[in-house]
C-alpha cells in the first residue's frame, strides 16, 4: 500500500485526539441510568433503561433508539450476501439479518413496552464480527400480546396528490416457547413538483424554454411473519417471511417553447410494477464446546417497467415519441454457517457462507410511428442474464487485551464466478478476494470511549449495469459490460464518543478509504459508455453527531440534536486523466433538531433544519446535477395522549427548498468535443403538511 494511504489513518487519529471534546466527564451522567441487577457489564459502555425515554413517550423501540443521545443508527443494506453484521443495532446481541428490509422498519415492528433497556458498547468488545464503532443492543422481553400501529396524513399545496394510505402496524406475543410477531404496511409516498426550464447555447442565446409539471406516486403493500423458538437445551429457532407488492407512476407534462422552432409538448410516462418476497431462518445449538448457527435465506423480485416519451407539434405534424419497456426477474440464494466457541481467553467464530445470485432481463425499444402505434426498434443488448456463484470463509477472534482495550480482528476471503449469459459465447470469469478486519476499542476514563477499525472490503455489483438501458427521462444509454468487476477497498474509521454528562453526549467519526476498482462510467467503443472499473479513488471525512441537553439552561425536557457531515472524494478521470470528484458523493450534511417536551404536560413541539450538498455526476457527454434544497426546514407539535393515540402534525419546507437539475451537455465526448447546451431547471416543491397517529393496543 503506498506511503500516502499509510499516513493518512494516522493523522486522522491525530486529529481526532485533538477535536475530541474536552468537557468533564460528570461522576453522575445524567443521560444515562444506572443498569438493573444483571444488566449489561461492557467495559465504557452506558445503558439507557426503559425510564430514561419516558418524556417521549415512544410506541416503538425505534422511537426509543432515535433518542438515544449522540447515537445515529448505520445501516449498510448494499453489502454481498449475508456477510457479517452491516448495522450498528444488535437485539438481545443478535444481528439484524433480514435483507429485504432495513433496520428502521424492523425496529418499528418492536413495541417500546418489550425494550428493557438500550446498552451503548463498542464493537469490538462483542463477540459479533463485521461492527464497527458504537452498537447500540435492545434488550427485549416479550410477554403476553402487544401491538403497535401508525396512519400518516399528507397534503401539499402544489402539484402532489394527497396522501392518505400510508400506515404500518405490527402485532407481537409469546406463546409457550414461540415469540411472533406479525406486520402488515403500505408505506406509500407522494411527490410533485413544477416550473421552468431554460436550455442556451454557450452565448447565453436560449434554444429551448420548458415548463412542466411532474407527479411521482409510489405504494408497496406488505406483509410478514417472524417467529422465534426456543426448542430448549440452548437451541433457538427463527423463521421469518415477507411478501411486498409495489407500484410506481411517474407523470411529467411539459410545453416547450422554441424561439425560431415548432412549440411543442411533452408527455413523459413512467409505470413500474411488480412483487417481491423473502424467506429466512436460522437454527442455532450447541456443538462440542461452542455454538453452531446454520442460516438460510432465498429472496427474489419480478418486476416490469415500462417508459413512453411522446411530443405533440404545434402545427399538426404527427405525433413521435419512444418506448423503453423492461421486464426483469431477480433471484438469490444463501446458505452461511457460523460456529463459535471461547479458547485461550478469547472469543472465536468461524463462518462460511455460499450465495447464488441471478438476474434475468428482457428489454425492448420501440419508435412511435406515423400510425400512432409503437413499432419495434432492435435492442439485442438489453436482454440477457446475469450470474453470480460466490463461497466466503472468515475466522474471527474477539478478546480484552486489559481492563479497558479490547481487541476484534477477523481473517478469510472469497471467491467469485461471474457469468454473463443471453450471447452466443457466455463471458464467465472468477475472481479471488482477500477480505478481513482489524478492531482496536480503548475506554480510558469513565464516559469517554475510542475505537478504531481498518477492515479490507469486497463491494457488491448492480448486475443490471452489465447489460445496455435508456433512459428517455434525459436522453441518454449505456451500451452494457460485461467486464465489471466487483470493487474492493481499504477503510480505516476512528471514532471518539465522549460524554457530557448533564449536557449529553457527542460523537466524532472520522474514516478515510481507498477503492480499488471504482465503479463510474468508463468509455466503451468508439462512441459508447456504460458503468466500469477505474483504477480507483478515495474518499475521507468526518461524522460528527452530537445530542446537547438544555435542562442545564433552565429549559427542562428540551434538546438539540445535530449531525454534521463532511467528506472529500476524489477519483481520476477517466477521459481526461485528471481528478475530480466522484459522481453524486454527499458531501456535505448539516441537520439541526430541537424537542422540547414540556415537563408535567403531554405536550412536545420542535423544529429541524437541514442543508445537503451533492457533487455533479459525470457521464462522457455531459456533467450536472440534480438536487432538493439545498435547505429543508419545518416544525411540528405533538400530542402524547389524544385518546391514548400520540397526534403529530407538521409543516415541512417551509424555507422554499426546490427541485433543481443543471447539465452541461458536449456533442460527443467531453475531453474532445464542443459544448451544445447548458439545461437550468427550478422546480417548485412548496410546504408540505402531515399529520402522523400512532398507537399501541
């Protein structure tokens, strides 16, 4: 590894020894409640009882989480296979396994009655590869029937149909030796915008003057099971199964009006449809001196989409347009073994894991004709199946090197087969990959906690790149490769959570990785560009999250929660070989949140703001940007006992955040070619107002 990519995670340990804050660690921390007999005993860990939330007054043990001072939950859904954990949410020390749905929803499912209490630990003191950083456990103890419930309202002034059939509700109860728990949601969405569009050439002279009006309406009905069972003799059973049918309609009108040209409109339609399901389970028992858990999974998706772009003239010339139509059937497999057992002082796991991944893919085009009808356009490369076939093994070894550092390190790799089939001669390939992690956790004084982790990473490919798509929304294609190769990366993270005792609690992350293998768009061809591999990039930042209590103020029950992120990334570009920065990266995210429970009232009100900062993409024709914002802002007002329902109303937006796009468009590619148009959209978004019931029963 080159001396730069040495140097770099050891200045940012400087670093973060010197940003840390220096507040005193308070002998009695007022954000933390002592834990009950039995309760958590990691060293520098706080334990947060089920009391401390009480002046939220939470259904949901996701209510309870998103308390939790200075803690934001991380979710990595993106990772290959099961792997190890890609959260920092453990339940009663389990990972969260489920892949067909996040860590929030399947906390909102845990009723807030069930959590005994919250433990905040480093990761590398758990005997559960893959965390990194500050884990939060829920500690949950299900007895008798619960069940929670939540119906969303919305309304906007503009553009956007109304909301009304946004809910999700969960039942959970234990009978003899099973736990279950039951869901049913549509977590449905709305959106709209409109406005202008001004397309000119480089003299500022315009070609092209656009308003339009979109719509975007989105439902996924869904339903799961989850069972638990405790078979005795320290085996453990979980099954789980959900089901999910969605649909998505996007609508866009415009008038175009062309100084010199024909006016002419524009009926842009998206329709997508389709269902999906999984199915999982795990048996865990003893074996020799350890435990052996053997986890399956099968999930797949079959959906179709279709896309229409279709103008209409001003003087009567018939109509043209196009037709982008896509059926597709996603499937994967995995079979993962895990066994444990403690030797030497230390905590050890060994794990295989096989997953089988496959995607199928019938595209067609087709060109309006002077009939009206939609006639067929060859497409040969958009059709055709993607395989992958991929074995991992990993040791790992969990152990305190003294009373307050602990030490995480894991060992293994994987292989690969990729195969492209659908052509007369299948590319198939295979690959081997080192993966592994190194984590170091040091709690030198009460309240303040260090960890730091350098892990070696395989990333996971989007199969649909290797094959060629349109996209009528803005012109463009991707021919198709069938060379990617799956990214790899070296990460290093240093994270410092400090207590503040009656003030709160903050937390400062900073990270530094290096990709190898960086999927971005690549030049195909004479002409062509598709998603491929450069030689790499790097990205590098800091996270810090911080909740500041302001009792000590004079203002009981009231909070500021803030997040700011900040990040540099850079990659060399492919065409003109300089660097620049890696297409649409976040980097910049600044979220302010005041909550101010009113003590001996059931009464909350508090406001949020929110900036975001993206960089351009970049594709070999044309660089932009497409963004809200960039600034959000709303309140809200919350009733806690509105007939034993908690009554939510807010009004987001309220600083005019708009939906923007900017491009630069060249006549073939940019390192060569000359600039045809800039495009400059504002769209109007306008407030948005909600109104949220949940419950218990």
């Amino acid at each position: 590894m080159p001396l730069r990519q040495m140097v770099r995670p050891a200045l940012l340990a400087g670093s973060a020894i010197f940003l840390m804050p220096c507040a005193p660690a308070w002998a009695d921390e007022a954000s933390a409640v002592p834990a009950a007999e039995g309760g958590s005993a990691h060293s520098g860990g706080q334990v947060y009882e089920a009391q401390f939330f009480a002046r939220f007054s939470p259904r949901t043990a996701l209510e309870m989480l998103v308390q939790v001072p200075g803690f934001a939950i991380r979710d990595d859904g993106g990772q290959r296979g099961l792997g190890q954990a890609n959260t920092n949410v453990l339940v009663n020390g389990q990972r969260l396994t489920s892949k067909s749905e996040d860590t929030f929803t399947q906390l909102g499912r845990i009723a807030a009655r069930n959590v005994v209490r919250i433990e905040l630990v480093d990761a590398a003191t758990l005997s559960v590869p893959g965390l990194t950083g500050q884990v939060a456990n829920l500690v949950v103890k299900s007895d008798g029937i619960s069940g929670n419930y939540a119906y969303r309202l919305e309304a906007r002034p503009h553009f956007t149909d109304p909301l009304f059939n946004r809910f999700e509700t969960s039942l959970s109860g234990k009978t003899g030796r099973v736990e279950y728990t039951l869901g049913l949601s549509n977590l449905s969405s709305r959106g709209g915008a409109g406005g202008g569009t001004v397309i000119q050439r480089t003299d500022g002279s315009p070609i092209e003057y656009r308003d339009d009006v979109i719509t975007a309406d989105y439902d996924q009905p869904k339903g799961s099971v989850a069972l638990k069972i405790d078979a005795g003799n320290g085996t453990q059973i979980n099954l789980n199964g959900s089901y999910r049918y969605y649909w998505f309609r996007f609508r866009q009108d415009e008038e175009r009006t062309l100084p010199g040209g024909v006016d002419r409109s524009r009926a842009y339609r998206e329709k997508e449809h389709g269902a999906n399901f999984e199915l999982g389970g795990d048996l865990a028992f003893k074996l020799g001196s350890g435990q052996l858990k053997l986890i399956g999974l099968a999930r797949g998706n079959d959906g179709s989409s279709t896309n229409d772009s279709i103008f209409s003239y001003a003087d009567l010339r018939p109509r043209t347009g196009d037709r982008y139509s896509q059926q597709t059937d996603f499937n994967e497999t995995i079979a993962r073994a895990e066994y444990g057992w403690k030797a030497g002082g230390a905590d050890w796991q060994l794990s295989a894991e096989a997953a089988y991944n496959k995607l199928d893919t019938a595209a067609e085009l087709a060109a309006l004709d002077p009939t009206g009808d939609f006639a067929p356009v060859p497409f040969p490369d958009g059709s055709g199946g993607v395989k992958e076939d991929r074995y991992e093994g990993i040791l790992s070894s969990s152990r305190p090197l003294a009373g307050n550092v602990s030490l995480q390190a894991t060992l293994g790799g994987e292989f690969s087969r990729l195969s492209q089939t659908g052509r007369a001669q299948p590319v198939v390939r295979e690959f081997w990959r080192p993966k592994g992690s190194l984590a170091l956790a040091w709690a030198p004084e009460k309240g303040l906690d260090l960890s730091f982790k350098a892990r070696r990473r395989v990333g996971q490919l989007n199969f649909g790149d290797f094959l060629a798509r349109v996209f009528l929304g803005d012109n463009n294609a991707n021919v198709g490769n069938d060379q990617l190769v799956p990214p790899q990366s070296w990460e290093f993270e240093l994270e410092t959570k400090k207590s503040l005792g009656k003030w709160g609690n903050t937390t400062l992350r900073l990270y530094d990785t290096h990709i190898q293998d960086l999927v971005d768009y690549i030049p195909v061809g004479t002409s062509g560009e598709s998603p491929g591999n450069l030689d790499g990039g790097w990205r590098y930042g800091l996270d810090w999250t911080s909740t500041i209590e302001l009792a000590p103020l004079g203002i009981k029950g009231a909070k500021l929660d803030v997040k700011l992120l900040l990040e540099r990334a850079r990659v060399r570009d492919p065409l003109t070989g300089q660097f620049r920065p890696m297409s649409e990266i976040q980097d910049r995210i600044l979220e302010i949140g005041y909550r101010h429970d009113i003590p001996g009232s059931s009464i909350a009100y508090g406001f949020d703001f929110n900036n975001y900062h993206f960089q351009d993409y970049y594709r070999l024709g044309e660089v932009g940007q497409a963004f809200e914002g960039p600034t959000f802002a709303g309140v809200f007002i919350e009733h806690k006992n509105v007939f034993g329902l908690t009554m939510r109303a807010s009004a987001g937006n309220l600083l005019n955040g708009r939906n923007r796009f900017d491009r630069t468009v060249w006549a073939g590619r940019r390192n060569s070619s000359p600039v045809v148009f800039t495009e400059h959209r504002d769209r109007l978004i306008g407030p948005i107002f909600s109104l949220l019931l949940r419950g218990n029963f």
